[in-house]
C-alpha cells in the first residue's frame, strides 16, 4: 500500500470511497487533491466546499465525515486533519516516505507508475516546423524545445506519440527561388553553406519579382512547371529540400531533437483533391468569388472573415494542407490528439482550422481527434523587442547555440580549471546547449521572455547549470565513497526518514507525479523547471544539514537512499525537458 507512483490518485480513490460510506450521493463530490502547502502538510483536498454547496450542507461537518470514513491504511500512511471552512489536509508520515523512495528506484519504476495517464491515446505533436531554404533563427527555437518536451512528458505517461516536423517545402516562394537558381546559383557558395547561398538566391529572385512583372509571370510559370512534374524543377526543388532537412538536422542533434515523420506540404499535394470535395459534399464550404470557402457564422469573427481553402486561381493554401494533414493523422495514425506547437500570432489560423476540422468530421460521422494550438510569447532582447542582430537581421539559432557554448566553456574552466580541455569542451556543449533550451522552457510558454546570457549561464538560480551542478554534486557523493548510485545494499539498513532535512527532501521527491500532472494537463513545462529547481534547492538544504557519509550504518543507508533518488528524479526530469546530464562539472 502507498506505493503507487501518484499518491494524489491513491488518495482521490480512498477520498471518493470514504464519502459513499458517509452518504454522500455517488457523482456528486470530486476530492480535487492537489499539493499543499507545506504549513498544511503535503496535499490538500478541496472538493467538499463545492459538494456542499451543490447539496445545501455545511461544509465543515461534511469533510469531518468523510475524513472520518477514510481506510485504516490511508490513516497510516498519513497524518489527516479537516481545516478552515472544510479544507481535508493530508501529511505524508515518514514510513510511507520511506516505502515510495523504496519502491521507485529507477526510471523504468517511475516510468510504470506514470505510464497510465495517458494508455491507449495516440497524440500527433506538430512542432519546429521551419521553411526550407532559410536559415533557422531564434524565433524557431521555441516551438522546437517545447514540442519536444510535450511529446517526451507524454511518451512517459503512456502515450503513443508521433512527433511530426511539418516543414514549408512547397509553395509560390519556390518558382522565385528556381527562378534565381537557374540564373544565378553559385556552386561554390553552395559547397560552403548551402542555406546561405539559397537565402541569397531567394532574396533576389523575390526582389526581382516584386520589381518586374515579367520576371513575376516566370516565377509563376517556374511554379506550375514544378507542380507539374517538370524534371529539372523537381531535381532543383529536391536539391534544395535535402540540403535544407540536413542544416536542419544538424541542429536537432545538437537539441536532441528527434522526428518520427517529416512531412511537409509537399507530402499533402496530391490529398487536397479530396479536401475539396469532401467539405463541398459535408456542406461545410461553398464557393465566393471563384474561391472556395468555410463561414462560420456562429462565430463574431469569422461569419465574415471566411477561411479560404481553395484560392480564385484553382491553387492550395497553408489551410488546404493543414486540413488535409489533419484527415492523414487522424486515419494513418489514429491519432486521439493532435498538438500544434506554433507561436500565438497563429491563433485565428488554428481557430478557424478547428471549427472547420470539427464541422467536417461531425457531418462525416467521424471521431474528431482533440485539436489544441499550445502557443507560445516571443523572445525578446534587452530593448523589449523581438531578439535581433545588431544589424537588424534574426539570431542565427546555430550562432546563438555556439556563443552560449563559449559562454558555458568560460563558466565551465571557471569553477574546474583541472579538467581536460577536450572534457570541459564537451561539458560546456551540454551546458551551453542546455541552458538555452532550459531558459524557453523555464517560462511559462504563452509569455514572451528577456533573452539573458548573464542569467542563463549562471550557476545561480532557475537555470541549466544550476541543476547540472546539483547533479554532478550528488554524482561526486557516489563517487568519493566508491558506492555505485542506487545500489540496494547501500540502501537495505534504511528506516523511517527522522531529521528535519530529510523529511522534507523526502516529501518533495514524491510530489514528482503531481509536477508531471501539472505539466501535461496545462502543456506547460515550465511547472517540472519549478518543481526541479525546488528539488534542487530542497536538496542543498538537506546536504548542508545533514552529512551523508555518518558512523552509524542505519543513517548512512537512509541518506543515501535520499540522495539516491534525487539524483534519480532531477534526471529523469531533465532528460524529460530534452536536456542531457553529466557525470562531473
């Protein structure tokens, strides 16, 4: 008993019991256990209030009833009080303590007890998503970190998950770009940076567009050429997409950002036929002016606002493909959920594009997939506005990941001039890369943020480094006194936590299910940066109270099993945040 991995589970479960046998009617009470505060004890029940409204009662007798009915084993394994107006406090006793720490000594242990909230759902997770034949910059860095953290929290709570990188490699900026490359391509320059030499390219072809009509009338003739199969153009557009996917990728691995599927607009060209005529047949479209269009005039914006799903001239947009896109996943993947991880400016798109999914589906008869926009602010630089070059241009995001790594070197040679130069410049790449990832993260997501490299890379505060250093600390612990991390034998003489120090180090380790509940219900994982970094803190408290390495044998387990299996939960959690660790720092 008291071993489940959610203990706010285990509790609503006793909680709903305990009021049937007080009488309550079934339905009509949920406990709504979430953590306390730590003056209250470890979690909080406050259901009963809205219960006791509904029914007429009085609160406080109500949550005295139901706390009185609750299980023998709950009541052993937690100090229970009723509170305030009918606030049910629970706090955690030392030998449950002792017994979830006991019985969660592993990733895969932690990874079984969480793996239920999400069994059985598919969940498409739409992220990064950049356009071929340009440079990724800072404002891509977002939707890229968070993305992947979502769909890493989701996989870990028992989700199938298919992450989907929806690239731009179609569409009217290539008959510009096949244009200018047919005229002015410089082979050398391509060798050298090809991303380069193609944002070169595309800038003059689309300046010359814009300046001459004529030039305009090729690119467009450029355009339907590729569209129809032309092999010079579909040998130049593949030449393009492969040199794009490989810059791309090179910083993915440097993120460790991975995709189960790349499939960009390209891949639903010969799909949208169907979207056609499927929304022209649900009755959810019609035509306007040559066009064909989705009202919605239930809706105070978009009863006059329609969203265009076939343009006057016969051509797909951003809309015809994210609907077709939509029918693919949700009958080649199954897919339960699908999350579009894209910046709020997109917001009207994504509205307009879920009415219209559910309209469709809804007329179809078909099981409409949860459609959500996780959106997020902009990075902002130190004047308040959108991050940029001194010159006025977009961060490069590579250039952005090396000077943090250079910053992460000097910080690294700082604190460990006895290190190997080749070990400290690995550490200062998982540091660096780290820290950047860890600052977007740490925010609330819908927020825009002040991009800072002081408080980035530092070992002070809510930061990578800071974590990476706790980890490496209690790694060294291990490491001193020659015992392997989480080594049974090292642990077997533990009892009941006793000092200060290490009930409360304690009480926060098993409130990791209820940082995890709060990062997926609101997809935002800026609440597992928070409860890692108090971890963290909770830990230097402990550590600084308590000496691990004691004389008496039963001591020395019990802080080792502590220390133990906060090493265990700030990497499960980092590597959950996309993050790597390290052994030393």
């Amino acid at each position: 008993m008291h071993r489940e991995f959610d203990l706010i589970g285990e509790l609503e479960g006793a909680l709903r019991a305990a009021a049937a046998a007080s009488g309550i009617e079934p339905g009509t009470f949920e406990p709504g256990v979430r953590t306390a505060d730590p003056r209250h004890g470890d979690f909080q029940a406050n259901g009963v209030l809205a219960a006791a409204k509904r029914s007429g009662n009085a609160p406080r007798p109500m949550a005295e009833a139901i706390a009185s009915a609750l299980s023998g084993a709950i009541r052993e394994g937690f100090e229970v009080s009723v509170a305030g107006p009918g606030f049910i406090n629970f706090a955690a006793r030392p030998q449950l303590l002792l017994g979830w720490l006991k019985a969660h000594a592993s990733r895969e242990d932690l990874a079984a007890g969480a793996s239920a909230a999400h069994a059985g759902e598919t969940w498409v997770v739409d992220y990064s998503s950049p356009n071929a034949a340009k440079q990724m910059h800072v404002g891509h860095l977002r939707s890229a970190v968070i993305g992947e953290a979502i769909a890493r929290l989701l996989g870990f709570t028992g989700a199938r998950v298919v992450r989907d990188n929806h690239i731009g490699d179609w569409g009217t900026q290539y008959g510009k770009l096949i244009w200018a490359c047919k005229r002015y391509l410089d082979e050398a320059a391509l060798e050298r940076d090809p991303i380069d030499e193609f944002e070169r390219l595309y800038k003059i072809g689309n300046s010359a567009a814009e300046s001459d009509a004529e030039v305009m009338e090729v690119a467009r003739a450029e355009l339907v050429k590729l569209q129809a199969g032309d092999p010079e153009n579909l040998a130049l557009w593949r030449r393009i997409n492969e040199a794009s996917l490989s810059a791309f990728q090179r910083i993915y691995d440097r993120l460790g950002i991975r995709f189960d599927e790349t499939l960009g607009e390209s891949f639903y060209n010969d799909k949208v036929e169907r979207i056609y005529a499927e929304l022209s047949e649900a009755g959810v479209s019609s035509p306007s002016e040559g066009a064909q269009v989705v009202f919605h005039p239930e809706h105070p914006r978009f009863k006059t606002q329609p969203m265009i799903v076939r343009k006057s001239d016969g051509a797909a947009n951003y809309a015809t493909t994210d609907l077709a896109a939509i029918l693919y996943r949700s009958e080649h993947f199954g897919a339960s959920s699908i999350l579009y991880v894209v910046d709020k400016r997109q917001a009207d798109h994504f509205e307009q594009l879920f009415l219209t999914a559910r309209k469709w589906f809804a007329q179809r008869g078909w099981a409409v997939p949860k459609l959500e926009h996780v959106d997020f602010g902009t990075v902002l630089g130190e004047d308040g506005k959108p991050l940029k070059t001194r010159a006025g241009d977009h961060v490069r995001l590579t250039d952005l990941l090396d000077e943090a790594v250079q910053r992460a070197y000097a910080l690294v040679t700082g604190k460990s001039p006895e290190f190997p130069e080749d070990e400290r410049r690995r550490i200062a790449e998982i540091v660096g890369v780290g820290s950047v990832q860890y600052a977007d993260l740490s925010q609330n997501r819908s927020s825009d943020y002040l991009f800072s490299w002081d408080k980035m890379i530092s070992l002070e505060g809510n930061t990578a480094a800071y974590l990476l250093y706790a980890i490496a600390r209690i790694r060294s612990i291990f490491r001193r006194q020659g015992v392997e991390c989480g080594d049974p034998a090292a642990e077997s003489g533990a009892d009941a936590f006793q000092t200060p120090g290490e009930i409360a180090l304690a009480r926060r380790l098993v409130k990791f299910a209820d940082a995890l509940r709060l990062a997926l219900e609101s997809l935002r994982p800026h609440f597992l940066c928070l409860y890692l970094y108090e971890l963290a803190g909770e830990f230097s408290t402990f550590y600084n109270a308590d000496k691990v390495i004691v004389a008496d044998p039963v001591a020395r387990a019990r802080r080792l099993l502590l220390c133990s299996r906060t090493l265990l939960v700030l990497e499960t959690g980092i590597s959950l945040l996309g993050i790597r660790t390290l052994e030393r720092m």
